[in-house]
C-alpha cells in the first residue's frame, strides 16, 4: 500500500509540465465543485424543509397577518419569503378599493420574488454542469498528451520496451483518472441540486395564486 502510494507520488512529481497543469485545473475544478456541492446542498435543503413547514402552518391559519408573523421562524423558506413580498405590497396598497389594481401589484411584486428566489436558488449550480461536461476532455487533452510522449520516447530511443513506454501511459492514466474523479460528482450533483430546484419552483407557481387570493380577499 506504501510502495503503491509512492508510485503514484512519484508519477505526478515526474510527470511533464502539460500534463501537471491539467491535473492542477482538474484539481481546482474538484475543490471548487465539492464547495458548490455542500453549500447549495445544505442551502436547497433548508429552503425545501422550511417551505414545507410553512405550507402546513398558511393552510391552517386564514389570516395573513397571524402568517406574516410567522413567517420569521421560516426565514429560509422560499415560499415564506415570497409570502413576504406579497404581503408587504399588500399593505402598501393601503386603502386602495380597486380589487383588480390591487391584484395586479401583489401578483407583480409575487412574481418578482418568485424570480428572485429562483436565480438565488440556481446560483453557481451550471458551474457542476460545465465541470460534467468538460473535465473528461481535460482529462482526454492529457491522456492524449501522455500517449505522445510515449511515442516520442520510442522514436528516441529506438525501443519500445515497457521502461521506455510506461511513464507516457502512465501520466495518460493519471490525467484520464482525475478527469472522471472531477466530473462524475459534479454531474450527480447537478442532476440532484436541479431536481430539488425545480420542485421547489413547481411549489412557488402552484402556490402563489394561494397567497395573492389571501391578499386579495383581505383587501375585500
């Protein structure tokens, strides 16, 4: 097992300099995603969690005013937030008796929310889909590289004994490997992350006319 991780050691560290930066750029890709990959997990996970909640405690409660109290113990909910904008507008409308006016401002302050919460919830999410989909052609760009060199070390020394051919290969192996290790999280992850976004905005367009009837027969 020691002998083996010294090998591997010792591929990288006389691997040639192309073949490094690849592996350096599929290394950076790598920590890069993990990072998305936990923060938007935990994120897309509280909002999810506390929508739910909050769904549940709106059904049971007619009043706006007893739910916008509420709304503070579910403020990581997507729903409760736009819940919020709603009902903000809805009370900046005042006095205004103009049912239909008065319909038309909270379904555009809704709707902003609504597009707010979908940009905040996808962002840095397409950076795992571009990781998916390049990182094994930058592993194949070094794997390629790593194969020529291997013919180049023929064509030198006129020999193509495994101890002329084997560090070409093996640094194309080294660069195919971390490619894959790199792209095949990030492209789960993706999958999964945009899965749970799009339940989540299923669950705003479906329950926005809920909240802006609420506003509206308050309003009557």
């Amino acid at each position: 097992m020691v002998t083996s991780r010294i090998g591997f050691l010792s591929l990288i560290a006389d691997a040639g300099p192309v073949v490094l930066f690849v592996l350096a750029v599929l290394l950076l890709f790598s920590v890069f995603s993990w990072t998305i990959i936990m923060m938007k997990a935990r994120f897309i996970g509280r909002a999810m969690s506390e929508s739910r909640g909050f769904l549940h405690y709106f059904f049971d409660v007619s009043n706006v005013d007893k739910v916008f109290g509420e709304t503070e113990n579910y403020r990581n909910g997507s729903l409760a937030r736009v819940f919020r904008a709603g009902y903000l507008e809805y009370r900046a409308l005042g006095e205004l008796k103009d049912s239909e006016r008065s319909e038309e401002r909270i379904a555009r302050a809704v709707r902003r929310e609504v597009n707010e919460e979908s940009k905040s919830l996808s962002r840095y999410v397409p950076f795992l889909a571009t990781v998916g989909n390049t990182a094994p052609f930058i592993g194949l760009f070094g794997t390629v590289w790593g194969i020529m060199n291997s013919f180049m070390s023929i064509g030198v020394t006129q020999s193509a004994s495994l101890a002329t051919v084997a560090p070409g290969i093996a640094e194309a192996l080294i660069a195919t490997a971390a490619g894959l290790a790199a792209a095949i999280p990030a492209a789960i992850a993706y999958n999964y992350l945009t899965q749970q976004i799009n339940q989540i905005e299923r669950d705003l367009d479906d329950f926005s006319g809920e909240f802006i009837k609420s506003f509206v027969n308050e309003l009557g």
